[in-house]
C-alpha cells in the first residue's frame, strides 16, 4: 500500500479534530465538578435524608431541611465518597444529617456540594483539605 502526503495529512487533520472536540466536550463536566458554580464560604445544613444516590459522576443526596425546603447535597467522586467511609448501606431515608459545605451561588437553587457530613455523630470527610470550621 502507498502512502501518499495528502493521505496523511487528511489523516491527522482529522485525528487532531476528534481530539479538539473531546476536549471541548469535556469542559462543561470539568466545570460541572470543579468548585466555580459554589460559594466560597460554607454552610451547615441540617435535615432528613430524603434519598440516597450512589451513581455516577458523583453520590448524592437530597436533604429535607427543618423548614420543609429540598437540598441536593452532591458528595465527592465515588472514590472520595468510599474513602470517607460512606457508602449507600452508611444511611437511611428517614436519618438525620448535618452537611457542612459550599452552597450554589445562584440562591434560587438548593444545592451545595459537601466537604463533610455527619451522621449519627460519625463525621464522613469527603474533602478534608477543604473544611472550614470556626
């Protein structure tokens, strides 16, 4: 088989296309998971666990507060999440929570990700370099 200029050079322009357009896609789950959409200071909510999500990207739970509000409390990756000690037999549906953490900038939105939760006075430090306590 004879291997001719053009031929390669197709052959990378659209190698190097397929790579700019998984890099491109890859940005809104970059931003997604990094910290930029949370509030610098933190916050503590207490509530009921509502549910519990175990899937991918990242565990979840969604919290009811005190005055009867619905928080979505993302956790850390799977793998932070299972190094915290949590995992989807830790809890219940119906247990209390507090979730110390780093709420959505747009207020309109229930929504934080957490540094750290505790239940039943075990703590589970998905992201320990990051909690803030005074």
């Amino acid at each position: 088989m004879i291997h001719s200029p053009l031929r390669q050079t197709s052959r990378r322009l659209v190698i190097t296309a397929l790579a700019g357009t998984a890099i491109l896609a890859s940005l809104p789950v970059l931003a997604h998971h990094g910290w930029s959409w949370a509030e610098g200071d933190q916050m503590e909510l207490k509530g009921t666990i509502k549910t519990i999500s175990m899937a991918p990207p990242h565990p979840m739970l969604m919290v009811t507060a005190a005055d009867g509000k619905e928080w979505q409390v993302d956790l850390g990756n799977p793998n932070q999440t299972a190094r915290s000690g949590f995992t989807g037999d830790t809890a219940k549906p119906g247990e209390a929570i507090t979730a110390l953490g780093n709420r959505h900038l747009d207020k309109t939105k229930a929504h934080m990700k957490a540094v750290r939760i505790v239940i039943a006075g075990k703590n589970y430090d998905m992201y320990p370099e990051r909690i803030r306590t005074n």
